[in-house]
C-alpha cells in the first residue's frame, strides 16, 4: 500500500528506475523486462506503462537519470575545487571534474553501463546543464586562466573525455581494480599528462613542468601492481 501511495504522489517513475537498477544487478540488462520493474515496485503493469511505453523507454530513463546525477556530482566537485584554490581555480575544477566523472562510474557501475551502452532516445532538458557541457566550460576555464594554449582549445572535449572514460571503463569492467585513495592518486597524476597531450607541439605551455608519471598505486586486494 505505501508504495501506491508513494504512485499517487508522482514518485513511482523514480521508484520504477531504481527497480530497473537493481534488476540489472541480477539479471544484467537484458534479463528483466517492465513488469518485473512493476512487481519489484509493488505496483500493476498498468501502472508501469502509464511512466513508460517499453523496457526501452525505462532503460532510457535510467540513463537521463544517470547524466542528470553525474552532472550534480560534477558541478559539486568544481564548485568545492574552485572555492579551495582560489589561485588557479580553473585548474583545480578542471581536475575536480574529471575526478567526479570516474569515481560517479565506479560507484555507480550499473547506471554508467546504461548512459553509455545504449543510444538515448531524448536528449537532456534544456535547463539542465550536461556533463558535455560542464567539460566545455571547464576547458574554456583554462583557456582564460592560460593554462591552455587559444589554438589548443579546438577538439579538447573529446582528447580529454577519451582518456578520462578509459580509465572509468578500465575501472569500472574490472580490467584494473583500486583503492579509493588509489583512484584519486592515478587520476591526479593523469591530469598533467592530459593537459600536455592538448598542447601542439610548438607549445611550451606545461612542458618541463610535468611531473614524471610514476604512480604508486593502492591496489585492492588481488589485483596486480600497476606502475609506469
């Protein structure tokens, strides 16, 4: 009865998601359909499809809700990084940000296997601002700050969201496996090495300032040392 309660008060689309959620952690993303999500819930099959026609359309609803949390993650990080380092506030967010990206993936592996495993079939509402779009302020940051070259800025979303959803994936498909604190120290130590990589070769900006890219990982248990 509470959670048809919770129906009538416009919550059982949510409830719905989260039941999708938790049914991809059993069965995988193909092994459940709307009226389990509707069962799981505690509500009719009716009253699934009155929030959503299909297991597509539920599917797709997870995935906006994914984007939508991850970009409130990231507008939090940026926001704490730029307040704490108010001498190079661009720089801080810059690594704030990718930092919140990676770590939403690790702990939420199920949602960020929906946002990325499966063409939307909406796009984000307008008022809401996107991770995409959070990047491109972030490099736009670091432009004004000339921590990055004007003629460097052309085509840095996808350099710099290439290398930061590879190691989410890395992560995330178990291929490399890290403590918290682990996850912090790599990623920090990839952020010169990121900033470089945008640079054109006739660009002296952060050469010779890069720290030598020598991590010392905390490894969780069972997973090989990764050092380079």
């Amino acid at each position: 009865m509470e959670k048809r309660s919770q129906y009538h008060h416009g919550n059982l689309g949510q409830a719905l998601i989260e039941a999708a959620v938790a049914l991809i952690a059993q069965h995988g993303v193909a092994g459940f359909s709307l009226r389990e999500a509707a069962a799981h819930v505690g509500v009719s099959p009716s009253a699934a499809y009155r929030h959503f026609s299909s297991k597509e359309d539920l599917l797709n609803a997870v995935a906006m809700d994914g984007f939508q949390r991850l970009a409130l993650q990231m507008e939090h990080a940026t926001a704490e990084a730029r307040s704490l380092n108010p001498e190079s506030p661009a720089l801080a967010a810059f690594q704030a940000l990718g930092l919140a990206y990676v770590t939403f993936a690790v702990n939420n592996p199920l949602h960020f296997q929906v946002m990325f495993g499966m063409p939307l079939q909406a796009e984000p509402r307008t008022e809401e601002t996107s991770p995409y779009q959070l990047l491109q302020a972030a490099l736009d940051d670091l432009v004004a700050e000339k921590v990055l070259a004007v003629e460097d800025r052309t085509g840095a979303e996808l350099y710099t969201w290439s290398v930061v959803h590879g190691l989410a994936g890395l992560l995330t498909g178990g291929a490399i496996c890290l403590s918290d604190g682990g996850i912090t120290e790599i990623f920090n130590s990839l952020v010169p090495r990121i900033l470089a990589g945008l640079c054109s070769a006739g660009n002296t900006i952060l050469r010779g300032s890069v720290p030598p890219f020598v991590v010392e990982t905390h490894l969780a248990e069972g997973c090989q040392s990764l050092k380079s």
